[in-house]
C-alpha cells in the first residue's frame, strides 16, 4: 500500500511557484527551479513495500519524478518506467492475479486523447528492475480525486460533472477498470466515516491538486 507523503505533485508546485512569483519571469523560473530542488531531497512523495524492498517515489534534481528500489542492505537503485510526469501516488498490488506484485501509479497529467490536466492512473508489472506497462489509462468514467487500489480492486472518489461526485468501485478487466458499483453518491465529499473505510485516512490518498 502507498503512504503518499505530499499532496501536490512536484510540478504542480512549481508552477504554483511560477505562478504567484510578482518578480517577472527569470525571477519565477528560478523560484520553480528551487521548488524542484527542494522536492528532490530526503522526503518522498510517495513510498510503497516490494518484499523486503522498499519503493519510494522522488523527485530528481530536474523535478521529474522517479521511483527507487531500496533494499534493506546495499544501495537503491532506480527503476526504470519510462516518463513519470506528474507522478504522486505509488501502490504495489497484484492487479491481474498472475501471482505477481504489479505497480499502480496515479499521475497528474495530460493525455493523448483527453488533452487537459487530469489524474491518471498507470499500471505496470516488473521485470527485474524495468517496468512493463499493462494499462496506461486515459481516463476513468470519471476524473478522480482519491484513489486505492488493492488485487483487482479500485475504489475511486471522482467527479461526475454538475457539482457532483461519487465514491465507486472498479475491477481489473485484464485492460483497464470497468466500474462495478457506485457506493455513495452526492454534492461535495462523502462522510467521513465512509471514506475512510473504502479510501483510507485522507492522508493515505490525497487529492493532488
């Protein structure tokens, strides 16, 4: 299970940095670079367990954020999944039931066929130190703003469009999710309570924007 520790991706608050800077534009590109500088040191943005392995998402020194493979003795070393742009969940869980632990990410993203700034999961399993893409999604049936996955299992709270959101269940189809059930449904956020048993604490999943 992830522990996402910030609730802003590391490019997201370097553009809140970009944008709120009063001092032109050399002077907001620096603060962004120092905001990236500062994302890439000692705290992750989100950590899950492989094994004996501990995974923690960090951002590299230029801000793109990457996921290292820490061993309880011996040095971390980086995985290799290709762009993750965005990034600000990590969970590890066996999606499709192969047996195998696979790699859920949550990204903050713009996508090929939905080309404005939304959350995006991406799952992929391993090969060694190399990830394997299963499903890169563009979307959900809705956008969503918290999200736990667990085996073949996806709960998501997301928006549905007229000020409304909902609390729904997805399952793995073998690409992708398919909603299976709607839990709870209304005007701004769930009780409390029920969040918490289907999501976990807020600081668990937290909404990236």
């Amino acid at each position: 299970m992830s522990r996402p520790i910030s609730s802003l991706p590391p490019l997201l608050l370097a553009a809140s940095v970009l944008t709120l800077g009063p001092l032109g534009v050399r002077a907001r590109g620096s603060a962004q670079k120092s905001a990236a500088k500062a994302m890439a040191g000692k705290t992750p943005i989100a950590t899950a367990s492989l094994g004996k392995d501990r995974l923690e998402l960090r951002a590299s020194p230029s801000g793109q954020p990457r996921i290292l493979r820490i061993p309880p003795a011996g040095a971390p070393r980086e995985l290799h999944c290709g762009a993750l742009q965005g990034a600000w969940g990590l969970w590890t869980t066996d999606v499709n039931g192969d047996g195998r632990t696979d790699l859920v990410i949550a990204l903050w993203k713009k996508a090929r066929f939905d080309p404005v700034l939304g959350n995006r999961l991406h799952v992929h399993t391993l090969a060694g130190d190399r990830c394997v893409p299963l499903w890169r999604g563009t979307r959900l049936a809705g956008r969503f703003l918290r999200a736990r996955p667990d085996g073949s299992r996806l709960v998501v709270l997301e928006e549905v469009g007229g000020g409304r959101r909902r609390l729904a269940r997805y399952a793995w189809t073998g690409f992708g999710y398919a909603m299976k059930e709607v839990i709870w449904q209304g005007s701004g956020a769930p009780p409390a309570a029920l969040a918490t048993r289907h999501l976990g604490a807020r600081g668990a999943n937290g909404d990236p924007r």
